[in-house]
C-alpha cells in the first residue's frame, strides 16, 4: 500500500441533492406569476418532483452515461435483412420515458398547459439535452396534425400519452408515440421551398409514395415523422409512419448517423425514400409550410426553452463552484472579480428565463394579442436567447478554472451543446428574416410587441431610451436586411428589460437596464457597472445545497 502523498482540500462537492426547480428562483417566481391560482399547487407538486429527479445524482448519472454512449446505427440484421434500427443507451430510455411521464409531450390539452411543460422543459433538459429532441417534436407535431381532423383525433392522444414505450409496435396497441420530423435536404437547408423529394398520389384519397431524401432527420426511431415533399400541387406536408397499416415496415432507409459537435446522446440521421414509401397527406397541396409552420413555432419556443435551461445549469455550476472554491485569501465568490462575472451571467440566465415563461403563457391564452405577439415574440427570443448559451457557457466553464476544462466537470458538455439551439430550427439570420416579414406583412404583431414592452414605459428612464433607439430603427426600412440582427437584437433587449422591470427584483432589472440598455457594460462577462448590488444578484442564482 502506497504512502499518502496529500490530502485532497478545497474541492466544491458536486452539486447533487437538490430541486431544479425551487432551486430557481426566477423559474419558481414565474409559473407562480402565470399560472391560475387555483392551480399553482398542484403544479408546484408536480415540478417540484421534476426538479428534484432533474437534481439527483442518478438523473445526472443517466445524462452523462447517453453521451458517453452515443446510438448505433444497424442497417441490417446478422441474416442480412434490411432492419435500419439505432440502439440507444439505456440511460437514454430511461431519461426520456421519465420526461414523458412528466407530461412533457402534453401541453395542448391542459390548463396553463404550455407553462407547465415550459418550465418542466427547461428543469430537465438540464440533465441531458439530446434526448428533448424527441420531446419538443413530439409536442409540437399537434397543431400541424390539427390541419387534419382525422388525422389529429388518430395521432394526438398518442402524442400526449405519458407511457414511453421505445419498441417499434403498431400505432393502433402502442400506449404512446413519438413523432420526429424532416424538413432540409442536402441542395436548401432552411430553403425547403427547393425541396426535390417528390409526392405521387395513389388512388386511395390522401395516400401518397415520396422518392427523395432528408438530410438532417433527428429521433430517427420515432414512429412517426412529418416530411415535406413536391406533390403535383405543390409543397405539401406529409405524415411518414414507421410501420405501414397492415404492420409491415415503411421503406425508411437511414444511409448514416451525424457526427455531430454536441447532442450526442441523440441520432440525427441522413434517410433515403425509394418510391416505395408510404405517406398520408396532412392539409392541402401546396400549403406544406403553411401546415408545418405551427411546428416550427412550437419548436422554436422549446429552442428559446432548452437554451435557458443550459444557461441555468451553467450559472448554478459556476455559482456553487465559486461558493466552495477558496483561493487569495477566501472564497472565490467573494472577491469583486468574481462576483461581477458571477452577478453578470445570472443576469443573462434569469432574463432568458424570464421570456421563456412570458412566451408560454402566452400560447396558453386564448387572446388573440397573445398570438400577435407570439409571432414576433418567438423569432425575436429564438434568436437572441440561442445566442447568449454559447458565450455564456464558456464564461461559466472558465469560472471553473482547469476544473471546468475536464469532462467530469460536466461543463465541456454544456458548451458543445451550446450553439445548437440558435441552429436548429432556423438559425440566426433566419430568425431575423423572419421578424423582418412579420414586420412588413403583419402590423398587428408589431402592436402587440410594442404594447408588451410599453408596459414598463417610464419605470426605467434606459429602457425609454432603448424603445426610443428601436422605433427609430422601424421607422428607416432602407438597408433594412442588412441591419436586421441589429433591429432584432434591440427588440430582443427591450423585452426582456421591460419583462425584467416588471417582474424582477430591483437589482436584477437595475443591473440588466444599466448594462444591456445603458450600455455600461463591456464586450465580455464580468463588466458590469460596480456599483451595482451584485452580491444579492449572485445569492439569488446560488443553489442552497
């Protein structure tokens, strides 16, 4: 037996044992805010219970064991048989069947429904980010099924199911589905309009054969997908099931995995469709983006989502690191250097939380202002959010020192994961075409943009000034693409300041006024104005373990 060389010290314990959810203050303050009154006791049970699985030592166990175990592809079983199944880790299975029966793909039937589930979403999608792919497809395949009444009264109490089942069985005696979807091909990308596959009708009404490809098609082993395709009408939107209705198997040719950056726990694949393939048409021909589009939303919402949440876990790993971290003379969260970085990433995290949880309850309002401002609201956050994780999950991994540089940390995970989020489902200058659309096409979403952010008007005299800045920028539409990241960026601001101002603590919506709209505040994390009561900003991200 070897002689001890040292004694290990000041070392911060791993942050276990905890709940995710009342652990945050800004996401336990905002369903409190959102949610019916006679309801918020019933889900503070239930998000209390997410929260403290999502902060268990075996939820984070099952996280790092999915990635640590990417999925296999097997094309062919051992006699030769063409099969195209992907093995997933059990780890993987276990972390999705415990979000579905979570009701995480079950929101559009529910009281307060898209708030619950936002919030659930963003609790777990901190244990493991790769498996919500599923999750968020599953969920927001419902209003675009719903151009199809029959098709919606077959699919949606499957989607809704809280019984994960991840075996391929007929739709009919499965307990519960999972939906995935194909969009981009190799020659567009988010140009589906250049969509080759092609749609040929058989004589059966709404049946159809698809020959072509996807090339990104992520959850692979769902059972069902929406796909778009040419159809002599146009592009349409189809329903692609795994299983064909008399129980035989689609042709659905899955060519290779993605190796992808981040994500890895999930398999994204390129699938090929050979003429044989079978579809069912979901709305008119021609109107396939007009069907999917309600996806799209739904999707972008949950990439608005997923992102606070690694936002949220990077913050409370920097936090509790820095909280048992010694180093000059005392804890690292003490010293003004710190502290500032500290106060400054909590800040980002708790503005992201904060529009993530005002856009949920505004899908569950049933007011058509609500759907007006969702229209630029969701674009706006989808791109600002998305790109505040990736800065911020490298400050945050810094904060960790060498620590922070090392797999079992945890924090080089969060940071490939950190750019999906502003890719997936439109990147950023999609998002900023898309506002400039709504913004030429829709004055009505304007309004009620600017109605939401004016109702802090004159709490702040910098976010006057900003919404002053910003409607300057609307009234010049010259040169108006070239400048849309930075119209859109200044919406992005302006919400969330007024959200902020609203709902915050006065240090937390000073310090974003000051930095994010006063524009004291420099081009990295941990400038914030010093004077500033940083230390109550920190303390209110820490986690109390």
């Amino acid at each position: 037996m070897g002689a001890s060389t040292h004694t290990v010290t000041n070392q911060a314990p791993p942050l276990t044992g905890y709940d995710a959810f009342a652990a945050d203050a800004a996401l336990a303050e905002g369903v409190a805010r959102h949610a019916g009154a006679d309801r918020l006791d019933e889900i503070r049970t239930e998000l209390g219970e997410l929260g403290r699985s999502a902060g268990s030592a075996q939820a984070q166990r099952w996280g790092a064991l999915a990635n640590d175990h990417p999925p296999v592809l097997h094309t062919h079983d051992r006699y030769g048989h063409r099969i195209d199944e992907v093995e997933y880790h059990f780890a993987y299975h276990r972390l999705l069947g415990h979000a579905i029966a979570a009701g995480l793909t079950d929101a559009w039937s529910r009281p307060d429904g898209h708030l619950r589930r936002t919030a659930a979403f963003l609790v777990w999608t901190q244990t493991d980010a790769g498996h919500s792919c599923p999750l968020s497809m599953t969920h927001a395949a419902v209003p675009a099924l719903r151009a199809d009444p029959g098709l919606a009264a077959e699919w949606e109490p499957r989607l809704a199911s809280r019984v994960y089942e991840p075996d391929l069985w007929p739709p009919d005696v499965k307990p519960g589905a999972l939906f995935g979807m194909g969009m981009t091909e190799k020659q567009g990308g988010s140009d589906v309009r250049s969509n080759t596959t092609r749609a040929e009708p058989l004589a059966a009404a709404g049946e159809y054969v698809l020959t072509g490809h996807k090339w990104f098609c992520s959850a692979p082993m769902s059972d069902a997908f929406l796909v778009l395709a040419q159809a002599p009408g146009g592009l349409t939107c189809f329903l692609l099931p795994r299983l064909l209705p008399d129980g035989g198997r689609n042709t659905f040719r899955i060519q290779r995995l993605k190796n992808k950056l981040g994500n890895r726990s999930n398999a994204s694949a390129e699938v090929e469709f050979d003429g044989t393939t079978w579809a069912r048409r979901v709305g008119e021909e021609g109107r396939g983006v007009p069907t999917i589009i309600g996806m799209v939303a739904a999707t972008r919402l949950d990439c608005v989502t997923g992102a606070a949440g690694q936002m949220r876990q990077a913050v409370a790993q920097a936090v509790h690191h820095a909280a048992y971290r010694s180093a000059f003379g005392g804890p690292l969260i003490d010293k003004p250097l710190m502290r500032n970085v500290l106060a400054d990433l909590a800040l980002e995290s708790e503005a992201a939380t904060t529009l993530a949880l005002r856009l949920a309850a505004a899908y569950d309002a049933d007011d058509e202002s609500e759907k007006q401002l969702l229209r630029l609201a969701v674009p706006v956050a989808k791109y600002w959010v998305t790109k505040r994780c990736p800065p911020l999950a490298a400050e945050a991994l810094e904060c960790l020192g060498g620590n922070g540089y090392v797999e079992e940390s945890g924090m080089p995970r969060l940071l490939r994961e950190s750019p999906l989020n502003s890719i997936w489902e439109g990147s950023g200058n999609v998002q900023a075409l898309d506002v400039l659309r709504a913004l030429q096409r829709e004055p009505a979403a304007l309004n009620a943009f600017l109605t939401e952010v004016g109702l802090a008007r004159g709490a702040d005299h910098r976010l006057d000034a900003a919404i002053r800045d910003m409607l300057t920028e609307l009234a010049d539409l010259d040169g108006i693409e070239a400048r849309g990241r930075r119209l859109v960026e200044r919406m992005a601001l302006a919400l969330q300041g007024s959200l902020l101002l609203r709902f915050a603590p006065p240090e937390v919506a000073d310090a974003f006024c000051a930095s994010r709209l006063g524009r004291d505040w420099g081009g990295a994390f941990g400038t914030l104005p010093h004077t500033l009561d940083l230390a109550s900003i920190v303390d209110r991200a820490r986690v109390p373990v």
